[in-house]
C-alpha cells in the first residue's frame, strides 16, 4: 500500500502486530522501528495518524 503525503500530514505512525499496539515509528522517511512478535505467524499494521485527525492503515502483511 503506498500514498503521498507531504512534510507535516502524518502526526504518528503507529506499529500492532498481531492485534496489539507494539508503539510508533519516526514520522521522517526511511524512519525503521524494531518490535517483539511471536515466534510463529505475525500480522503487522501500520496505521497513520494524519494532523487533520484521520487515520489510515498505511501498511499491512498477511500473517507469514
């Protein structure tokens, strides 16, 4: 899933894998986060919090 935003659109980028909040990345591009999953399947989303108050799932994998 891709989109253009520009500087200052998203406000926070917050990481769940597999249904549970794990905490946020860096909002400039290229920002990386490392979080703890289980050791089997993980589903992670990514959802975007945008500074007009919309939110947006930005990036989702299917459990591997």
């Amino acid at each position: 899933m891709t989109s253009t935003c520009y500087s200052g659109d998203i406000s926070e980028l917050s990481v769940s894998i597999n249904g549970e909040k794990k905490g946020t990345l860096g909002t400039d591009p290229g920002a990386t986060g490392t979080y703890p999953g289980s050791s089997s399947a993980n589903m992670v989303v990514v959802v975007a919090k945008f500074s007009n108050g919309a939110e947006n799932v930005v990036y989702q994998n299917s459990a591997l």
